[in-house]
C-alpha cells in the first residue's frame, strides 16, 4: 500500500479565500504534501485539475465545491468532492445534490457540523442542522479553522490563538466524534474527514497587515492520509480516479501532523478474507486480529460499536484479537504543552458475520 497525504477543503480567490491556484500549489509544494482539494463557495471551476511541479516535486491539485444555500440559516455546507457539474443550483435541494453526485461517484461531506461563532470578530456558526439528509459520504469530524473558531470565545484566547495557531489544535470536535459514533452504530457507513478550511485571510488594520493561516502552514497540520494499492503515476485524469475512489471507500486516517508527523500509522486487520485497510469490510469468522502501529509511543484507543473497548497508554505496535462483529477504529492521542491532544483517527474496519 502507499500512503499519500491530501488536504481538502481550501478556497480560493474563487470565492472568500486569498490565494490563486497557482499560489495554493506552491504552498503545497512547499509543505510537501502530495494532494489539494479547493472547494470554493457555490463556485465549480471545470477543467483546471492538475499536476504542478517545482523542484522535482509535484503535487495534485484537484477541484470541488462547497455548496451553501444563501437564502437559508447560515450553515449546511456541504463539501463536493469529484463533483460531475456544477451544483449550485440546487443548493437548496441537499438530498437532491447527495443522489446526484451519488450517481457519479462523487463524495459528499457535511462541514464543520458543530461550530461556534466568534462574536467579537462578527464570524458567524455554520454548523450541520439538517440532519433528515442521507447517504452522504461522510463527515467533517476535523477542521482546522472550526476548532481555532471553538476554542476562541474571547478576545484573550483569540490573539493566543492567532499567535500561536498549533497550540489551540486540541484534536476532533467532541460532538462530531459522537455523531460519528451514532451514525455508525444505525449501521450507515459514514467516512471521518478533515479539513483545513484553508482561506489565507488578510486584513488590514491600520499598517498592520493581519494575516491568518498561510495555505502552507495548514498544509502541514492536518491531512487525510490515504491509502492507495499503486502508486500515483503523474497522469493527473487517472491519479485523480483513484485518489476519488480511496476516498470515496474510506481507505485513510486523519493526521494532526502539527504536533508530530502522522506519516506510517497503520491499522489492519487479519481475517477469514485476508488482510484489511480502514473503510474495508471483511468477514469475521470466529475471530480477527486487529494490528494497530504508530509512528511514536502514544496513548492510544480501540473503538468499537460507540464504546471504548480498549485503551493503551503508551504504545507504539499492538496487536488485539477481536470476536464481535461491528466497526472497529483507532483514536490516537499525544500530549503537548501538558495537554492530551486529538493527534491520529483512522476510519473504521468493519467486520460481519456470515
Ligand atoms: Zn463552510
Ligand atoms: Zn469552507
């Protein structure tokens, strides 16, 4: 398997973010990530997926969507991934978008369903109310500005955080996590996603020029690391095809990679049907041997079936025999700067009974 990091959920001078495409690759060239989805507001731009080079590198640089409805509450957004068409003009249909693009293998997202607003800033909550909606791809469990948005209530927190953005990351949205859990538990196979959220916002106050979150510094915080069976060949239109369908199927983990990189975790599990990755099903037999390795020693949690099943506090590599059908992930944990934070979540196995 290789493993690739892809950030998603950016936008562009396309709609509220600062940097062209052009800019956005070269942050990501510069971050050295291998993927980077913008998904810019009720704005589809067809035709402009592909691969930019600098230095010998190179990275993927794919177009999506997010769509809003803007005669509607604030909130609702729902991210298009490997979109067939523009969609926008359905935006206030979110059903209809969710089966059209479920026609096309296309992916859907609900973005930062829990969010607080930054009431000193005038920045609004855009969290997920509609919640009748179904079979959408997943979940933004993780994204990067909602959490600096929930942990900045006041005016104190906000410059610290502005200051010091990687300090303020304390991992996934609780109540994300705990949706997960339940949308899982009802049996839907519904994807972890994070994101960046990326905008490069600039602003100028007085002969200071504020600006928040360089595309690049998101770029090396948090990252979906997928995986792939071949590895990308640099023929933009069939690396795309396959990134799409990693995503699609569930085949990654999130990634805090601001605390300590993420690179290597691997989570398996050995079954009557052979070795499995996340987002894969396999069938149980009599029982299966879940493998779960880090990149360092971490505190570490097995999850199955919306309970904690079993927690390590310092491991690296650990394998667990498991006999119960039902998903099972991974959460990892680290501590910095004396706090425990979110740092690794792989998306489930899921193991049936015949
Ligand atoms: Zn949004
Ligand atoms: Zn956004």
């Amino acid at each position: 398997m290789e493993e690739i990091t892809v950030n998603i959920h950016n936008h562009s001078t396309l709609s509220d973010g600062t940097g062209s495409y052009h800019e956005i690759a070269q942050a990501g060239l510069t971050a050295g990530i291998d993927c980077v989805v913008i998904t810019d507001h009720n704005v589809y731009v067809q035709g402009k997926d592909a691969y930019y080079y600098r230095d010998g590198r190179k990275i993927l640089l794919l177009i999506g969507e997010e769509i809003h409805n803007p005669g509607a509450q604030p909130g609702n957004h729902l991210l298009l991934l490997n979109p067939p068409k523009e969609m926008a003009g359905l935006a206030d249909q979110t059903q209809a978008i969710i089966d059209a693009m479920n026609a096309e293998r296309g992916i859907t997202i609900l973005a930062h369903p829990y969010e607080n607003g930054i009431p000193i800033l005038k920045m609004e909550a855009y969290s997920w109310h509609n919640w009748a909606i179904q079979d959408f791809t997943g979940i933004e469990i993780y994204n990067f500005m909602s959490e600096f948005k929930n942990n900045s209530r006041n005016l104190i927190s906000l410059l610290q955080n502005y200051f010091r953005p990687k300090e303020n990351q304390l991992g996934a949205n609780e109540s994300a996590l705990k949706k997960w859990d339940e949308l899982l538990c009802s049996g839907r196979k519904v994807h972890a996603f994070a994101g960046s959220d990326g905008h490069r916002f600039m602003k100028k106050i007085g002969f200071y020029q504020v600006v928040a979150f360089e595309y690049d510094f998101l770029f090396r915080s948090l990252n979906n690391h997928v995986f792939l069976s071949a590895a990308l060949n640099g023929d933009a239109e069939s690396d795309k095809v396959q990134i799409m369908t990693a995503l699609r199927d569930g085949n990654f983990f999130i990634g805090l990679d601001a605390l300590a990189s993420t690179k290597g975790f691997r989570f398996t599990a050995s079954t009557e049907d052979g070795i499995v990755w996340p987002g894969s099903q396999a069938l149980l037999g009599k029982s299966a041997t879940l493998q779960i390795s880090c990149p360092q020693k971490c505190l570490c949690r097995l999850i199955s079936n919306g309970k904690v099943l079993k927690q390590w506090d310092e491991i690296q590599s650990i394998p667990i025999t498991v006999t119960a059908p039902g998903y099972y992930r991974v959460e990892c944990y680290l501590p910095f700067r004396n706090k425990l934070r979110g740092w690794i979540y792989s998306n489930p196995i899921y193991l049936y009974r015949g």
